[in-house]
C-alpha cells in the first residue's frame, strides 16, 4: 500500500517557488549584447616602415639615414613606452613645471572632470533602480460632522458635533523587478559613458599639454631669433660706422651708405615684429596654466628642447592608446545597451509592494496590535497602444548605434592618419634638417669670403648686403626648422596617445 503525498508543506513551499521565478524572469535579458565594431588598421604604420628604409612612399629611392636625424625616425622599442608624463623626454626643466601647474589649475581640464563627476552620478542614479524604494509616512487628522444626537424644544434645535481623531503610522517598500534587463542594461550604459567620460577628461588633459609644448618650443625658438637678429643687428650698426667713415674718406659712395642704413631699418623692423609675437605665445601659455596674462612671465633661455627618440608601437595599440578613439568605442557600447532599454518598453512590468502601519482613532492606542494594518500584493503593467512610440523609440536607438559605429570607425580612420601624417613629417624634417645645415654652412663661409672681398675694395657693398640677407635667411630658416621638428615631435606623441593607457580610465 502505497503512502499518501503530504500536501501540508504545499503551501510552504508556494513563497519560495515564486521567488525562484522571479529569479528565473529576472535573468532575462533583452537586447544586443555589445561587441566591439571591427576595423582594419594594418600590421604596421606605412610611414615608419618607410622612414626605417629610409624612403618615403611615392617611388622615391631609399637612402641611408644620417646620423643627425636618427631622433626624429620612428622607434620600436622592446621595452621602452611612452609614459604619464612625456614632456620628460624633452629633459626641459621649465616645461616640466609649466605641466605641473597646467594639471592643477587649466579650467577646461577642470571642465571635463566636473563632466565626468556629472557621469558618475548618473551611474549611481541608473543602478539605484536594482534596489527596492523604502518609505514611511505619518499622519495625524481631526474631522467633524453633524451630531446624530439633537434635542428639540418648538422651533429651535439643540445639538453638539461629532468630532473623530484619526492617526496614522505606515511604512511601505515597493520593488520594479528587472525581469527584462531595462534596469541592467541603463546601468550598462551608464557604465559606458562612465568610461567615455573618463576618456574625454585625458584627451582634453592631452590636448592642454599638447598646445602648452607647441606654444612653449615656438617661444623658445622665437627668443633664438630674437637673439639672432640682435647680433644682426650689432653687425649691421658696425657695417654702417664703417661705410659711413669709408664715405667720408672717399673710398664709398653714398649709395653704399644708403644700402646700409636700409638694411640696418629693415632688420630692426623684423625685432620689433618679434616682440609682438613672443608676447601673444607667452599670453597664450598663461591662458593654458589657469593665469592672467598680466600676472604672467617667462623670461628668455637659450636652451632649446632636444628631439627625443618617440616609441610608436603598432596600429592595434592605438585603439588603446587614444582617448578619443576609446571614448567613441564607449560611446558606441553606450549606445547598444540603449537599444536594450527600448526593446524592454515592450514587456510588461512587475511591481511588488507591501505596506504595513498603525491606524486609531485614540492617541494611546496608536501603537497596539488591534490598530495595525498591512498589504501586500504584486502589479503587472503593460501597455497595449501607444500610437507608435516604442517603435520609434527602439528605433532611434539602433539608428543611435549605427552613427556611433560610423563614428568610431571614423575616429579610428583619422587617427592613423594622423600618426601617418606625423611620421612622414618627422622623417622629412629630419632629411630637410641635414640639407639646411650644408646650405647653412655654406651661407657663412660665403658671408666670410665676400666680407673678405670688400675689406679688400675687390666689390662694392651691394654685393655685401646681398650674401648678409642669404646668410640671414638662411639662419632664420634653420631655426624654424628646429621649431617645427620640436612642434611635429610634441604632435606625434599625441597622436599616439601621449602616455594613456584605456586600462588606467577608471583611476580617476
């Protein structure tokens, strides 16, 4: 004889298969789960590849590099990386504190992590809806009404108002459980533009110091042609003393004279221009470091900034290694997770809620068990027209995804372009820089001998004046040189990143 079932745990056990299935739906998850759009980007940069040949794409014949360009061809080092703080390569003792007062008190730094402490809220707010909602109310009323107990005498009627006390102490939890994944997948993207956000902050900070070092090195340069046409025009006053006393000793005509003075006014006129401009750069620097112009000031130095060795690494690495490409491949994860939030809009919601209190109508019997209260049951809710708006709304969202995908892929696209850009500048600068020198040297050693030439009475000064404003050019032009490899270095090095790593966005 077989034994009966016992039912009596049946209902026992009823609480907890609910809770179970709650569980179950709570899995559920609609929606794309997010993967990262995939894009070309090469084995190897073409330019650095060609810079190591010592060619440049378009035909041109390979060539050895010489020796005084090897800083500026792209490295690739084994264990050598691009750090923090990569001004250090430039081994400049005053840029390296102008970065360290840029990193405290640049506002459009300052800016962007306001923004992503703004991120950062909305975080918390997104993943405050896994949570249930507690409250408690209370509440204390007195009410009136006519009496039921009235008392007549002819035409009058006598009575007394019936007054009720009611007093009231609940408190109540409602719970929205995320049975499709709307919750998660906010909370998802949320996460996302967390990350974007960090992003942006390093790439505005690599930016600021980006536009601080090209501002600084083209102040630098501009106090070497300060320098440069103050000798000049040291040179020139001489020149002019001498023709003058030539004139009156009947050797020079005045036309010579009248050369020397030109050449003198005009090169006084290219100093002065130069002042204007030092002091823009030197405002402009203020501007970047969170300071008045007026408060600001940056006296001239005679070093220059060396050209480092800049380690590029591959093409895969820059999708790390650019804060504005892994800001927009967040943005792109941002976006998919919305395309799961719309796609929830379409199931019905659960809601479970209990409440539970005190109600009496006499103060000291407020709090006893014959006065409380309680309730507790689920809610469904689902919508049945809408006229359209969640499709549309779930459209929107993919059609969101598909510009943020576009506009990764594209951010990817120019930042390889960039760094291409950059290392065929770098490498052409170098080869420039040796041919400068050669047409450099040779500017003096021309100055010299034609110099020698009219000490001699062998020609007359025009010629002089024509070889001194080659040989001034020609040293004008070399230090632009060097100011444009510092500022190409300094624009390579963001390309490439600067010394951000897409691992490290979370430490802010």
């Amino acid at each position: 004889m077989s034994a009966s079932p016992d039912t009596s745990t049946t209902p026992r056990l009823l609480p907890w298969a609910a809770c179970g299935v709650l569980l179950l739906l709570s899995a559920c998850t609609v929606g794309p789960d997010y993967r990262r759009p995939g894009m070309e980007v090469g084995a190897a940069y073409k330019q650095a590849t060609s810079a190591t040949q010592g060619g440049l794409a378009g035909g041109q014949d390979a060539s050895p590099i010489p020796a005084a360009n090897a800083g500026w061809v792209p490295a690739q080092p084994r264990d050598q990386a691009l750090r923090g703080d990569w001004w250090q390569l430039f081994n400049d003792p005053v840029l390296s504190s102008l970065m360290d007062t840029l990193q405290t008190s640049n506002f459009s730094i300052a800016q962007a992590e306001a923004q992503y402490r703004q991120a950062q809220a909305l975080l918390q707010s997104t993943r405050s809806g896994l949570f249930p909602t507690v409250g408690t109310s209370a509440s204390g009323t007195r009410s009136g009404s006519g009496s039921e107990d009235r008392i007549s005498t002819g035409s009058d009627s006598f009575g007394r108002d019936r007054v009720v006390n009611q007093y009231m102490l609940s408190g109540d939890v409602s719970w929205e459980a995320d049975v499709w994944g709307r919750v998660r997948r906010g909370v998802e993207s949320s996460r996302a533009g967390l990350e974007a956000s960090a992003a942006d902050v390093a790439n505005t900070r690599l930016s600021m110091q980006s536009t601080l070092a090209q501002t600084y090195f083209r102040l630098r340069v501009m106090d070497a042609e300060q320098r440069l046409l103050r000798q000049t025009v040291e040179a020139y006053e001489r020149s002019l003393t001498m023709t003058m006393n030539r004139l009156a000793a009947g050797i020079a005509a005045p036309a010579d004279v009248a050369v020397s003075r030109t050449q003198l006014e005009n090169t006084r006129t290219q100093l002065l221009a130069l002042d204007w401009q030092r002091a823009q750069l030197e405002h402009a620097i203020a501007v970047l470091t969170g300071q008045p112009p007026s408060a600001f000031a940056l006296n001239a130095s005679q070093i220059l900034g060396t050209v480092p060795v800049i380690p590029v690494g591959l093409p895969s690495q820059l999708l790390e290694r650019r804060p504005d490409v892994a800001a927009a491949e967040r943005r792109t994860a941002e976006a998919n997770a919305q395309i799961g939030v719309a796609q929830a809009a379409w199931f019905p919601d659960l809601t479970l809620s209990a409440q539970a209190g005190f109600r009496s109508g006499q103060w000291a019997q407020w709090l006893v068990a014959p006065a409380s209260f309680w309730s507790l049951g689920p809610a469904l809710a689902l919508t049945i027209f809408d006229g359209g708006a969640r499709q549309a709304q779930l459209d929107q969202a993919r059609a969101g995804y598909d510009a943020q995908v576009a506009a990764y892929r594209q951010t990817v696209l120019t930042a390889l372009r960039e760094v291409e850009d950059y290392l065929v500048q770098l490498h052409v600068l170098g080869q420039e820089q040796v041919t400068q020198g050669r047409a450099l040297a040779s500017a003096r050693e021309s100055l010299r001998l034609t110099q020698n030439q009219y000490d001699a009475g062998l020609i007359d000064y025009l010629s002089v004046v024509q070889v001194e404003t080659t040989a001034l050019s020609t040293e004008r032009a070399a230090l632009q040189l060097t100011a444009d490899r510092l500022v190409a270095s300094v624009q390579l090095i963001a390309a490439l990143g600067g010394g951000w790593e897409a691992a490290g966005a979370a430490d802010l």
